[in-house]
C-alpha cells in the first residue's frame, strides 16, 4: 500500500502565498521553524502540507497546471463559500456536487487548486 504522507507545493513568492493561506483561507502554521518553507496545518493536524521557496529555477514555467488538493471540511459548504467570497478568494466556479460530495474550489496565487469536500 502507498499512502501519502505529507505534500509540499513551490511557490514563487513564499510571503504573499503565506499570507494567503493563513488570512483567506483559514490554514494555521505548524510551528516547524523553516526560512524556505511553511508547514501548515488544519483542522488540529489532520491535513497538513507545505509551501516552499522553488527547489529549481521556475522562470518562465507555469505552477499549479494539473494540479489539485482536497480537504475535507465540516462546516456547510454554503458558508465556507461565503467567508471566501467575503475575503475575496478566487473561485473556480460555483459549489459543484460530485459523487464524493460537494465540492468548491479556489485558485492560489500560483494556480494551485486547492479543493475543499463536504462528503456525503
């Protein structure tokens, strides 16, 4: 079996997707003390993940093509959307239902999607 243990995205700008992640989208930093990296962690360390200064040199590449991670989430939906609507999150479209559960999306500064679940 092959289970995924931690995921770690690149990002262009470590402080603006940091402050992304912490003020209009809810993360928590971890405490793990990294100049070129943040490890956040959700809902009391279920998820957690990282942003990272690049690892190679990303001039003239697109970040975040082909690119999706899932969070599951208790709260409604409903109102998840509308606190991000209110910080003025980038949504990829409307609240979708998905045989998984509904599903919203949004777009990092680095076109990441990060995708959040309410199962069923």
């Amino acid at each position: 079996m092959r289970k995924l243990a931690f995921a770690s995205l690149q990002v262009r700008d470590l402080e603006i997707s940091k402050t992304f992640y912490i003020t209009q989208l809810g993360f928590e930093e971890a405490g793990i003390p990294n100049p070129q990296a943040c490890v956040f962690r959700y809902n009391q360390g279920e998820a957690s993940f990282a942003i990272r200064t690049p690892l190679s040199n990303l001039e003239g590449k697109e970040l975040g093509i082909g690119t999706s991670l899932w969070f599951a989430i208790d709260e409604a939906i409903e109102d998840l959307q509308a606190q991000l609507i209110a910080r003025n999150v980038p949504l990829l479209g409307p609240i979708q239902v998905t045989p998984f559960g509904k599903i919203l999306v949004v777009s990092d500064p680095d076109g990441y999607n990060i995708t959040f679940l309410k199962a069923n």
